[in-house]
C-alpha cells in the first residue's frame, strides 16, 4: 500500500512528548491498531504517529478513504477542526491552528470570484465564523483575545526555539511574548539557560515596559474646593486627638484612684 505524508498537512499534528510517545507504542504494541488511519487518496490526513509506530514494528492496521475534499485545504481545514476539538492540545496549539485557519478562510474568500446576488451556483453559507476579528479566532480557539494577540507576537518575532519552548510548557504563552521582544541571539541564550533564565527574561522586559510608560499626572484641584477639605480633614483630626486624650485621661484618674485605694 502506497501512503503519502505531505509535510505541510504533518506540521498541523502536535508532536507527542517522549511520554505521550512512550504510552502510544505500548498500546499499539499489547493492543494492536484498533482505529483505522485516514487517507485521501493516498495522502495520510490522520494518524501518522499511529502509522509511524506500526511502520516501525511491523504492526497491522487499516485504512479509510475520505473522498469528501475537492482541494487540499479542505484537507487542511478539516485537520485543523479536528485538532482543535481536542481536549489533549494546548492552549498555545490551539491557537497556531486557529490563526493558520484564518489565514486560509481568508485567501480563499480572496481568490474566491465575485458572486452576484440571486447565483444559483453561489457555495452555500456553511454557518462558519467569517474569521475577520481576532474575537472570532479567541473563541475558536477557546482562549481570550488578549492570549491570541500574545500568539501572533510569538508566531511573528519569537526563535524557533522559543517556540519550541512554549509548546513544550517550559514558559508560558504571556511570558514568551514578552520575550519574543528581545533580539534573537537573546532568546536564543535565555532558552538555553532554562525556565529560570526566562522568566527572568520576561520579568526583564515587562520592567522596561513599566519604566517606559509616561506617569499620570494628578488632575489639578480646583481652586478653593481642596483648601476646604484640607480644613475639614484638620478639623476631623483634632477631634479624634481630643477624643484620645479625653479617653487616656480618664484612664489616669482611675489609675491614680486605685493606687489611693491601695496606699490606704
């Protein structure tokens, strides 16, 4: 059987950790390859890291067509609906794919001929999202707007392997965005010296951003208003000085009237 892997659909698949890796080959090992991987035509579209296991050990398994693309993004779309249907991807994944998928909606309305009013042979409204806010992303992705923006920052100025570290959990989506600012040779050195060095990367760069932002300046008071207050915040205060040394005094008189009492 001939089966094809086209690279472009393989990057849509998270790679598995070590772990993750460890527990698919025993399964498949005690249990055999009990789903069937999809192919269109002879391209693999899901389960290639079942197919590289049972390749590896000689292991069985079965295949199924799926003829219902006309084109290979629809291959794309569907792998990228699937993937984030997941619960097992990651934030971060989730959104490489939504944003990848609005990337893909988008050249395609782009490309797409004019369609005028009452076309008979105008495509259907599918009910998707029209993918033009970034809103629309989050909530596919299932994540907030705010993380989605961080995504796009890591995905347009971080280091592969920043990147990488992000989507092994070693830093944080927030933390990386931050240090997707810095200059490469420094992602590169602080990926290098672990967590530890990132974050303090991070902290680095949120600081400078602190110091940079221009201070807010009291508004003026008005003229008369805050003399008045200050007078009545002055008289508030002697009031409760009176009050104290009304209480301390009376608290004197009793100490001196027991010692009386005692001496007699």
């Amino acid at each position: 059987m001939n089966i094809t892997i086209n690279d472009e659909l393989r990057s849509f698949v998270d790679p598995l950790t070590d772990i993750e890796y460890a527990a698919l080959e025993r399964s498949l090992l005690a249990e055999g390859c009990r789903d069937a991987l999809v192919l269109w035509g002879d391209v693999l579209i899901d389960g290639h890291n079942r197919y590289e296991i049972c390749r590896k050990h000689g292991i069985e398994f079965r295949t199924v067509q799926n003829q219902s693309f006309k084109s290979l993004e629809d291959v794309m779309l569907w792998m990228i609906d699937n993937h984030l249907a997941r619960r097992s991807v990651s934030d971060f994944q989730r959104g490489v794919l939504a944003l990848r998928k609005k990337e893909i909606v988008a050249a395609r309305k782009t490309d797409a001929p004019a369609v005028e009013e009452g076309d008979k042979n105008a495509p259907a409204d599918d009910g998707s999202p029209p993918w033009n806010t970034r809103e629309e992303v989050a909530r596919a992705a299932r994540v907030s707007s705010n993380t989605i923006s961080q995504i796009e920052r890591i995905q347009k100025t971080a280091t592969p392997q920043l990147r990488e570290a992000v989507r092994q959990g070693t830093i944080s989506i927030n933390a990386a965005a931050n240090v997707a600012q810095l200059p490469e040779s420094v992602q590169i050195a602080a990926v290098a010296g672990g967590r530890k060095e990132l974050q303090q990367a991070a902290r680095q760069v949120r600081e400078q951003k602190m110091a940079s932002r221009p201070r807010k300046e009291a508004p003026p008071p008005e003229e008369g208003v805050d003399e008045v207050t200050a007078l009545r915040a002055q008289v508030a205060a002697l009031k409760d000085r009176v009050a104290s040394l009304l209480t301390e005094n009376e608290v004197l008189k009793q100490r001196l009237a027991a010692s009386g009492a005692q001496d007699a």
